[in-house]
C-alpha cells in the first residue's frame, strides 16, 4: 500500500498549487491511498474556527484535483497554533470534513491509523512548549500504549518537528528530544517531520534499534537560496546519526508498504525520483 507524505504546505500561494498538481498525477500514477500532512498546514497563524476561508483558499482549493476519496491525515505544526483557538479550528472542521466525506482528518493532538497488520501511523501534537502537563502526559502514554499493543510489521511516527534536520530549525533538544525519543523507543520505524522547508533523509540510532527520520518540509515554501542554510553538521555532530540525502526542491514523499520492505522515494513536483531509501524487515 502506499501513501504520500508532505508538510509545511498551507499557504495558498501558487507554489502550494503547483505541488499540488504534482501530487495530483502522483497519486493517479502510483495509486496513493491516502496523505500525511505533516504540520503547519495553515499560515501563518492557524485558522480562528471552523467557518475560516483559510480551510477553503490553503486547502481545498490548492488539492482540489485530488479526489475526496484520497484522505489527508494531518498533524499540528507551531504555525497552526498562533490562534488561540487554532488547534480546535482544525479539529472541528475535521469533523465537518468527515460527516461530508471531504479530504481533511485531523481529529485531535493525537490519534492513530492503520490498515490491518502491515502498518500504523502514530500522529502526535509536537508543540510541547505550549502543552499543559496533563495533556503531555495523556498524549505520550496513550500513544505509547498502541505503539506497544500494536501488531503492525511498519510503525510510523508523525510529528512537525523532527527529531535531527539539517535545516535551519536543527535538532530537537532537552526534553522535547527525551518526549519524543520515549515514544520511538515504543517500537517506531520511521519518523516523519516537516518544520524545516526541505527534504531530508538520516539514519538514527535510537537505543539498539535503527530508526529513519524524514524531513519534507517542501510543501509550499522554497527553501533559502544559499546553501549556508544547510547544516550537515547539525547530523554529523548528532551520535549515532548519519545524514544520507538532502535536497531543496519543492516535493513530496512516497511510503510504499509492504510485508517484508518499506520503501521511501523522495520526489520533486515533475515526480522526479531524487532519493530512495529502502527498509527491511526479516
């Protein structure tokens, strides 16, 4: 089965079109199932509630040529939040989405997905630094409790901000970086991120288990045009992390699951094949 994977894409500006007409042949042509949306799906400060044109102009107007039947499943970003309402907005339209049998899913901080035993998408809130402590807690132990009850061969983690990135924004740290490694210990094969606006492949050594981390951040913004703005250092300094592919132009991932391989192709708007990263299960 395969899904698509993008982030960091509610502008509603014509790069974000562009994307999306990309992405449009790309679920046609390799028969996408369904979408993550990786946070930050509404610039620049969220949607007020429900009823807000952004959900029209940043979301259903750029993926309009996708078909309803092909399901977004988003996480919140930091830019989704802004609003003191930002987080609610998005998930009551996600429940107006769904009576409808529209495209977009975000049904709250955190929530979980899977088809039969081949895989699971686990997605967490990764705005930590503005969640209260009872929340945190309830987030990171009901997730940990499916990851482990889980008997899925792949298990996903989505979450805004990534885990190392050799973006800008760089790695998470101190306790955000402990949270979010707890949860990975719990059993997660890959790790999927946007926050920084370009796509990104590391290796990473969580405990005594191999865990990949991708970064596609390149939903509707262009990355800085100099290449200062890259940090390979940000991974190689990382233990246990190694860098294997990044690149700036505007994309998407595909996830193709199955039993025995995950395979991750990073793509640019032509559906171009810039990166492969294959995983296996023995």
């Amino acid at each position: 089965m395969r899904c698509a994977f993008i982030a960091d894409t509610g502008t509603g500006c014509d790069y974000q079109k562009s994307v999306g007409k990309g992405l449009s042949k790309l679920i046609k042509q390799s028969k996408i199932k369904f979408v993550l949306l990786g946070g930050d799906n509404f610039y620049p400060d969220g949607c007020a509630d429900k009823d807000d044109s952004l959900f029209t102009t940043h979301f259903e107007i750029p993926y309009k040529s996708i078909s309803n039947d092909i399901k977004f499943f988003g996480c919140l970003g930091n830019h989704d939040i802004h609003l003191p309402n930002g987080h609610q907005a998005q998930f009551d339209y996600s429940e107006y989405s769904i009576e409808n049998d529209m495209k977009f899913v975000l049904p709250n901080h955190f929530y979980d997905f899977g088809h039969k035993d081949l895989f699971q998408v686990f997605v967490i809130d990764g705005n930590l630094e503005n969640m209260n402590k009872g929340l945190k807690l309830e987030q990171s132990k009901n997730i940990g409790k499916e990851i482990k009850k889980s008997k899925a061969i792949w298990k996903v983690l989505m979450v805004h901000t990534p885990l190392v990135s050799p973006g800008e924004h760089g790695n998470l740290c101190g306790d955000d970086e402990k949270y979010v490694k707890n949860i990975v210990r719990k059993g997660i094969d890959l790790v999927c991120s946007g926050h920084d606006h370009l796509q990104a492949c590391v290796n990473m050594k969580i405990g005594d288990k191999e865990v990949v981390q991708v970064i596609n951040g390149a939903g509707a913004k262009p990355y800085f045009k100099s290449d200062k703005y890259i940090h390979l250092e940000y991974v190689s300094k990382k233990r246990g992390c190694d860098l294997l592919h990044v690149n700036t132009e505007l994309g998407y991932c595909c996830f193709d699951f199955t039993p025995k391989k995950l395979k991750i192709d990073f793509l640019n708007i032509k559906n171009d094949i810039l990166f492969t990263k294959n995983i296996t299960k023995k």
